[in-house]
C-alpha cells in the first residue's frame, strides 16, 4: 500500500496515448480486462470528444490510477457528469488518489457547467460505495441494467 507521504509526488493529468497500457492493465483491475491494442483504439475515439475527459493519477512516472468522465445530457433531466469509470491500482488504495481525481473531474464537470455529478457502482463493490460517500456522493437510485446484443 502507498503511504499517503506519496501523494505528494501525484499529479493529476489528461490521459495520452503513451499510458495506453497502464490504463489497459488498470481496467482489468477494475474488472474489465482488455488488450493494449483494443484500448489504445478505445481512447483515440474517446480522447478527442469535448464531453470527454480521461484523467490519470500519474506518481513519479507511472500511472497508477485513472477516471474517465462525460457529460451527460437527457430530455428527462439537467445536464450531468457520469462517471463512466474510476480504478486507482491496489497497492495505492486509500492513499488519496482516487480523492484527487475525483476533485479533478469535479472541476472540470463545473467547467462544462454540470450542476451534479453521477457514479454507477456494482452493488458488489461495497468498499467503492464507502469512498463515493466520503467523496460526497449520496445513494438516491438503484436500478437494473439491461444489456441487448446488436
């Protein structure tokens, strides 16, 4: 585990494609495993959308954490920023990494004029649930996702 004396050499950045495999080898982290290639093709789509933000947690060099952030705009609801997903690597959990990219993508959520912000979490994943709230996110929905192969 990091000590938290570590932070202070963590900066939070814009993702580029040089970290394509540090944010592929996080995703599967996350639960999600993809290869290098797939993701490197994932983030030339995304990287250049405006809505779009991928931040990472880059200490001393290595990326050790990453948040992918959207804007969000419904005719049911005002405009939001979803996280559409957060992994820190789990040797540097609750170091405040995770917190830091958080505030980053909160900033950049205000930027963009999002009055809120949202976060999907696995019920599964009590210890993510424990951090949203710390980070100040409240439990206000629990729904059913659906998937439909094209």
């Amino acid at each position: 585990m990091a000590k938290r004396s570590d932070q202070a050499k963590l900066k939070i950045r814009r993702a580029k494609s040089s970290d394509v495999s540090r944010i592929a080898g996080l995703s599967g982290e996350l639960g999600y495993p993809t290869s290098a290639v797939e993701m490197k093709r994932r983030l030339r789509r995304i990287l250049p959308k405006k809505d779009h933000i991928v931040l990472v947690a880059d200490l001393g060099g290595e990326v050790i954490g990453w948040l992918h952030l959207s804007v969000c705009d419904f005719l049911e609801s005002v405009s939001f920023a979803e996280i559409n997903g957060l992994i820190v690597a789990e040797r540097h959990r609750s170091a405040g990494a995770g917190a830091k990219l958080i505030e980053a993508g909160k900033k950049w959520a205000l930027q963009k004029k999002c009055p809120l912000m949202h976060v999907r979490s696995n019920v599964i994943r009590e210890r993510a649930h424990v951090f949203y709230e710390r980070q100040g996110f409240l439990h206000y929905k629990t729904s059913k996702i659906f998937r439909k192969p094209l």
